[in-house]
C-alpha cells in the first residue's frame, strides 16, 4: 500500500508526466495511465479542482482495452 501511495503523490507532484490512453473505444481520451509494479493506475487530470481523480487500478496482465 506505501507503494501505491507514492506513485500516487507522484502523479499529483507530475499529472501530466504519464501517457494518455491511445485506444478509440476508450469514452475519455483524457484517461492517463502510469505503471506501478504489477498494476497499472488509470487516471484523470481534474485541472479545475487541482486534483488527480483515480479512475481504477487493475493488474498489469489483465487486457485494459476489453474492461474499458
């Protein structure tokens, strides 16, 4: 759990440092994804509100694009 905390203030310190998502089936393309060891952190950059907003988390080996 600290480690999903860091990467957390991280993503707050740097929202933009991570890649959107660059999937077309995707509703937001402004959905920004960052790996943390075998997970990866979906996330929106909420500008209005200074604030990231953590859209979900799965496991790195599950197919994203099909959750989405």
């Amino acid at each position: 759990m600290e480690i999903f905390k860091g990467k957390i203030k991280n993503i707050m310190l740097f929202p933009e440092a991570n890649p959107k998502i660059s999937n077309e089936k995707i509703v937001n393309p402004e959905v920004r994804k960052c790996l943390m060891s075998n997970y990866i952190i979906f996330y929106l950059i909420n500008f209005e509100l200074d604030r990231i907003e953590v859209v979900r988390v799965l496991y790195n080996k599950q197919n994203y694009e099909k959750i989405f």
